[in-house]
C-alpha cells in the first residue's frame, strides 16, 4: 500500500520536481498550487505526508499548516515545510504553526524520501 | 531520474521563469508607479523566490546567488525596513534586468558580463546594509552538491542498513521524553525510535510511571519517556540528528559510554515495532463497527499513538485503533479515480502550436467546403426552405463556431509583447542618457498568436527610433519648455476587425526640411519634387533613409524603417506616421486579427470577382448621377449626407480598365481607410457577403500592389483580396497604389 504525499507548492518546476521523485520512489502523489487549494484537497482527500512550501500566494504554508493542525481529521498527518530558508525564524515559525519537520531546497530525491521515512516510518 | 524527465522537468522551470520575470517586472512597475498593495511586494518576492528555487535545483549557481541576495533585499521590502521609492526601486528594476539576463544565459547558453552582475550585486547588498558576503549564505544553500544531476538515483528501501567498512562501534545512552509540543506538531515516538534502530542495535526501555489512570488522561498530554542504549558506527551528531525535527519539543540526552558493557536484556526491536504497527490492525480486525472507533481516533490521536507504543510494550492484546481503517479506505478511493493522478488542480493546458495550426487548416478546409456546398446548393435550385438548405444553415453557423473557436485558441492579449518594451527604455534611455517614461495601454488587447510574435521586432525599432530620435536631450526639452522626462506611448485596440498599435511620442516631431534634404542628397527623390508635408514624413519609410547623421548603436543596426514597413505589411498590416513639429510623432500600425479568415465582400469589377474587407465597409450605397461631382481631371467626388467624399474607381485603379465607368451603374462601398479618412470605393456589383479562407498571394504568386491576398470561392474560383487602404492611397497620389516608392525609383 503506497502512501499517499501531498505537495502544495505554487512553483510548477517545484511541483512536477517533487511528483518525479515521489513517483519515483513509489508514493502516490496529490498537488495543490497554494495553501487554500491544498484544504480542498484535503477536504476529500487523505494524504498520509503533507509536503508544503512557505511562501505561496493566497494562503501561504504557515497558514496552511495552522488550518491543518485545527483540523481534526488531518491534524495528526506529518507536515514537511520545503522551503530554501534554511534561517532559524522561518524553521521556529514553521514549527510553532504545527510543521513536522522540513527539508532544505535545492533536495536531492534520497533527502527528500528520507525526511518523509522520519516523520511517518 | 532519465535525461527526458530532466529535460521535461528543464523546459518548465524555464517557462516558469519567464512568467515569474514578467511577474516581476510588472509588480515593480505597479511599484514605481506608486502602488502600495503589500500583495504586489510579496508577488514580487515569491517570483524571485521561486527562481532561485528552482535554479538551486539544476545547481545554476550564479544564478542562485545573484537571487539570493536580490530576494534578501526584496524581503527587506516586504517586511517594511527598505521603502521601495526613487532609487530603490530603479536599483530593483535594472537587477530584475539582470537576473532575467542569468535566466537566459542559463537556458541558452552564453554568458554574462561579470562586472554587470557584480555591479548589480553591490547596489542590491548596499540597499539590504548586508556586505556581500551573502555570496557564502547562498553558496551553503546552493553547492551542497545537492544538485538534482540527470542521472537514475537508485532508492534505498526502507530497510536497507547502510554499511560501513570496518567500523569503529560506539555505545550511547539516549533518554528521551517528548514534550506534549512533539505530538501537536504530528512527530511520532515509534517513527523516531524506529530511525534510531536503524542507526545499529538497540535496547529500548519505556517508563510508563507518569501515565495516570485512564480517565485521567489528558488526550493532548505526553506521559511517557524512553530510555535507548544503541550501539551504533555513527557518531553522536548522527544520534542527534535523528531528533532534528523535535529539537526543542523533547528532552533528550546522549550520553557516550563507549567500554560500557552490553546490555543484558537484549530485545528484538524490530519485533517490537511490528507488534506496535500490527496490534491495532488486529484489534480493528475483531471489532465489529470498526468506523464507529473513528470518533474516538479524531479526539484522541495523541494520547492513542502513545498508548499503541506504551501498550504494546507492555501487553500487546490492549484496545488501540489506529486509523489504518480509514486509510485503506481513502486510498482505494483514490486509486478508482486514478485519472486524475498527481494533478489536483489544472486550468490550463499546452498544446503543440503545430497542432492547433493543423486544427486551424483543416477548418479552413471546412469553410471553403461549406461554401462549395451552399453554391451546389443553389445551382441544383433547391428552394431555401427545404430541409437540405436548413440543414445546410446549421452547418454553416457551427462552421462559424468552430471557426471562432480554434481562432480563440490562437488569440493572445499583446501584455507579452508590451511587456518586453519597459526594459528596453531603461536600456535605450540610459544609452541616449535621455530621461523617458512608458506609458502603455490595451495590453489586453488580443490578437493571433504569430501576429504578436512577429511584432516584437518592429515594435522594438519603433520604440528605439522614438527614443533616439524622436526624444529630444533632457536639456533641449527643457530650453522648449517641455516636462524633462519624455513620454512614449505604446497603445493598442481593436478598430474595425484589426488591432491598431500607436507608438506615440512627445519629441520634437519629424523635421521635414532634414528629411527632404537627406533624401534628396541620397538621390531617392528628385531636387524639386512638389511634396506635401505626408509625403516627406513617409520618405522615412523608403529603403536606405536614415537620418541619424553616425550609425547610433540605438537604431543603427542595419535596419531602418523600410524593414519596419514591409515585415508589417508581410502580416498584411500597414504603417503609418502622423507627426507635429514640436509635439512629437505617432506611428500607427494596423493589422488583421488573424491571418487565416476574414469576412469578406464579393464583388464585381470589370468581369473580375474581388474581395473587399468586410471590416472596412461602412456602408454600400447606390450612387445617383447628381451625387457625383468631377473636378480636375479624372477625379471626381460624391456627395454624402453634406459631405464630399473622393470616389474611386476600383476597375481603373487596378487597371482592369483604363477609362473610368458611369459611377450610376455600379455600387460604392463607403469605406474609411488609414487616418480615419473615408472614401468610395466604385464597384460593378455586389454578389454577396462571405466568409473566405486567406491564401497568401505572395507565397504562391507575387506582390500585386493594391491586393492584400487571395482566396478560394465556393465554385472553386480564385478571388483577389482588395487592400483597401492601399487602393485609396494609389487614387489619392493619382497612380499606382505604390507611387510614394515609384517616386523614389
């Protein structure tokens, strides 16, 4: 049974990047193009890894990851902010919101697979 | 991952970028024009942002740094410590021009001046107060041979153990007690515990003495604390990194007891973890309404995912669902709609130009036959109420439809040429050391895909000329009481079935005596021609006119605006220049929506079957013998609702015929041509209105002076296009539509 990832990213580059090595590594991936896009989904769909960006038009990943921590159907998925500020305040920011962990862009595929194998076994 | 996903994965980024640059620009436009929507900077940031992202992934490393600092001056902006006013917001503009030159270079190859980029990168450094050794923040992101390189990575399954070659083993004590925070933020012990198994052999000992009885659990409290002894070939930094998410959120020791003895109650950790994964399965399994525990799950994750460890620890029969159920619930959900795939929300698509091009012949085809049809129809005297002919209708409205339809697809506002134009006056302008504003309008203005592409190149001539000569030096402006700054104004709508572009500027106009006497010394007129002041501005147009006295590196090149006007008229467009001494010049070009179809007038001139544009028909009337008024000559005018309107007579000025005809026996078709000015165009008469399919006469035939193109009739007959503008401008200068360059010759 694959695990389902879901990645919202505004970034199409960042997107199908993310759907190649995810794909590749057998997950099953969902997108969405910004937080507010990235509720719908989850609205009827289950993912059992979020991957997000930070900074996203609309809603951006703090935000996103607050709606998804009040959410008592998904607030105990894994939430992995992708972002390149590797900078303390954007991490402490990320992890008061509720973010599980992270990964440092620019990712190599074997970094990423293992940032998802630490929050979700 | 294969060379074709890479490339695939390339060709994204790259169209990403440009969008992220046109974004970009215009955000700082918006900007520089004064606008203060906080969306317009967070934009403008997340456009660099996104940039540098993905260049940080195909490891273009000059382009990563220069967006690096580039985006931490943007950020400063953002956060409202740096006012993007005057200055800064010039200094914001030229490094977007910069960094769109990195863009280029990176997809096209080439590359950069570096003094450019160091310039570019001081000036951003000085506006953030940071030095620029922001080089090494971004080289930490961007070296880290993280680069995503184009060959197949090879994933590790989950259970592989990596293994090192003679390695030294060390012993460590891990104590480890989550804070009620690690479980809020979906961090999970298990998992944890699990990476650190991973790391060599285990022991693990839970202390359950904090938990208090069941109906004093806090569901979001954290009651219990580990104890691991890992003997492990990784160092302590590698122990600790396991812990790198919940740093903070726990509280943890390591301690490196290295000659320490093994422990003696061994256990199977992996066991272990099996027990924990399987044991609420299993209970699951043996309940009876295993959705009923989802309430329950919902409420308490928490406190559930520690007990599923703490009690499977202890006694693994006891009642902790987990919500596997659920899961496989979704997840075949999901496969069944499968054909959605990892695309949760796609509005647009893109296609092959190639194929909508096919798309687009082949509904010629379908209009041509469509037409042949209603013709057979005709001929076989088939009355217009049968059922065939009704049919035939339908046919030709879908016909129509479809038509519109693909030519939608093709139609593109002209934003993306317009948008290229603000750069290239900041070049222009700094090059000429001018001072100049852009002011562009009708960006939306849409119009077919290959007409837009093939007007960047005049549109970026006319916009050079204008700066270079039609601007004047800031301090002349000055002297003739003008603002400093000069204006140029790039325009666009759609008039009458065409888009018409202005390139306005309020310059010193064209000086006609330079003009004249540039053209008389390069022997293109002859001394004593009688010009009207229209003529002399239109010599600027005949091949090998420049009036820059040294070739200037602006609007030198090679090119003047003889290429101007005939790649405009190769898009059966024209050119024309209206100028004021002393108020500047507008160059107004006009072209067809699209260069497939045009609705069109079937008419008859001399037994000869033309087509007139539909779109510059304003009217058709049926002349009266005391309408018509001659006056010097050949020339003659009808009278209209109190006006004169000069009449042409199509047949002779295309020289069908060689006599003028009786205007009372044919039709006029009240036209307006170039400027706005009407005129009569003289036809035998009208056979009916038509769409028709345009074949480019030039390509299967020649120039014809005063035809546009060709088509195809629904008989099979091939029919000449009448360029309007260019029939009316042969009678006004009494020859050939031509006559402005037969006087040159």
């Amino acid at each position: 049974m694959s695990k389902t990832i879901l990645t919202v990213d505004d970034s199409r580059t960042m997107r199908e990047m993310l759907l190649l090595a995810l794909e590749d590594a057998g997950y099953h991936v969902l997108q969405a193009e910004d937080g507010i896009k990235g509720l719908e989904v989850l609205q009827d769909k289950r993912a059992d890894v979020i991957i997000t960006d930070i900074n996203m038009p609309r809603l951006d990943g703090f935000g996103f990851i607050e709606h998804v921590r009040r959410d008592t159907s998904h607030r105990a998925v894994p939430i992995l902010v992708l972002t390149t500020e590797s900078d303390a305040e954007k991490k402490s920011r990320a992890r008061s919101a509720g973010a599980t962990g992270w990964i440092v862009k620019p990712f190599h595929p074997v970094k990423l697979v293992d940032a998802i194998r630490r929050v979700s076994g | 991952m294969a060379g074709n996903e890479m490339d695939s994965l390339r060709q994204i980024f790259f169209q990403e970028c440009e969008e992220q640059l046109a974004e970009l620009e215009s955000g700082l436009l918006e900007i520089e024009g004064g606008g203060q929507d906080p969306e317009i900077v967070n934009a403008v940031f997340r456009a660099v942002h996104s940039i540098k992202g993905g260049a940080g992934a195909f490891a273009l490393d000059e382009l990563v740094r220069f967006a690096h600092v580039f985006e931490t001056v943007l950020d400063e902006v953002r956060k409202g410590r740096l006012d993007p006013a005057g200055a800064v917001v010039e200094v914001l503009l030229r490094s977007a021009d910069v960094l769109a030159d990195l863009v280029r270079v990176a997809r096209d190859g080439g590359s950069v001046d570096a003094e450019r980029i160091r310039a570019g990168t001081d000036e951003l450094a000085a506006l953030s107060g940071t030095p620029v050794a922001t080089d090494d923040a971004a080289e930490e992101e961007s070296v880290e041979d993280l680069g995503f390189t184009p060959v197949a990575v090879a994933f590790p399954t989950f259970d592989e153990v990596p293994a090192e070659p003679e390695p030294a083993v060390f012993e460590y004590t891990v104590t480890f007690k989550p804070h009620a925070s690690l479980y809020a933020s979906a961090n999970e012990p298990a998992v944890l515990l699990r990476e650190l198994g991973r790391l060599g052999e285990m022991t693990v000992a839970c202390d359950t003495s904090a938990l208090p009885a069941l109906g004093e659990i806090d569901p979001e409290g954290s009651y219990l604390a580990w104890t691991i002894d890992l003997k492990t070939t990784q160092t302590e930094d590698d122990v600790r990194a396991v812990f790198e998410f919940v740093d903070g959120d726990c509280d943890l020791t390591i301690t490196a007891n290295n000659g320490a003895a093994p422990s003696a109650e061994d256990a199977d950790f992996e066991a272990l973890l099996r027990s924990i994964r399987e044991a609420p399965v299993e209970v699951v399994a043996e309940a009876d309404e295993p959705v009923a525990a989802e309430p329950i799950i919902a409420d308490a994750p928490v406190v559930l995912q520690d007990l599923a460890v703490a009690v499977a620890d202890i006694a693994p029969k006891a009642e902790a669902p987990k919500t596997e159920p659920k899961a496989e619930k979704a997840d075949r959900a999901e496969k069944s709609d499968k054909a959605a795939g990892g695309e949760a929300a796609q509005q647009t698509i893109r296609v092959d130009l190639d194929r909508v091009d096919r798309l687009m012949n082949l509904v010629g085809e379908l209009v041509i036959n469509q037409a042949m049809l209603s013709q057979r129809l005709g001929e076989a005297g088939l009355a217009r109420s049968s059922e065939f002919a009704t049919g035939l209708d339908e046919f030709e409205q879908l016909t129509r439809d479809i038509q519109e339809g693909v030519m939608a697809i093709r139609a593109q506002p002209v934003k993306s040429v317009f948008q290229r134009m603000p750069r290239l006056v900041r070049e222009v302008a700094a090059a000429t050391h001018k001072k100049v504003r852009l002011v562009t309008e009708g960006e939306g203005t849409e119009v077919d895909k290959t007409v837009i592409e093939r007007l960047a190149d005049p549109l970026t001539h006319m916009i050079r000329n204008a700066i270079d000569h039609g601007l004047e030096k800031p301090e002349h402006r000055i002297a003739a009481g003008k603002r400093e700054e000069g204006l140029v104004r790039l325009s666009a709508s759609h008039r009458s079935g065409r888009i018409v572009i202005d390139i306005a500027d309020d310059g010193a106009g064209i000086n006609r005596t330079r003009v004249r006497a540039i053209a008389e010394e390069k022997g293109l007129i002859p001394a004593n021609a009688q010009l009207t002041d229209d003529e002399v501005d239109n010599l600027i147009f005949l091949p090998g006119f420049s009036t820059a006295s040294t070739i200037s590196d602006i609007s030198g090149r090679g090119v003047g605006m003889d290429v101007v006007k005939r790649s405009i008229q190769a898009l059966g467009g024209r050119v024309s220049i209206t100028s004021r001494p002393g108020h500047g010049s507008t160059f107004t070009l006009s072209l067809p929506l699209t260069l497939a179809v045009l609705y069109g007038m079937v008419v008859t001139v001399a037994d000869q079957t033309l087509v007139v544009p539909l779109t510059s028909i304003i009217e058709t009337l049926k002349p009266k013998p005391g309408d018509i008024h001659g006056f010097g000559g050949e020339s003659r005018v009808i009278a209209l609702r109190n006006n004169f309107i000069p009449l042409v007579d199509v047949g002779r000025e295309l020289g069908y015929r060689n006599h003028s005809t009786d205007p009372g026996a044919g039709v006029a078709l009240l036209v307006e041509s170039d400027g706005g000015a009407q005129s009569a165009l003289l036809v035998d008469g009208i056979q009916g209105q038509r769409q028709v399919v345009i074949k480019s006469l030039e390509a299967n035939y020649g120039r014809v002076p005063g035809i546009a193109a060709a088509t195809i009739l629904g008989d099979g007959r091939v029919a000449l296009i009448v360029d309007v503008d260019a029939v009316v401008a042969g009678s006004r200068n009494g020859g050939s539509p031509e006559s402005v360059l037969a006087l040159a010759g």
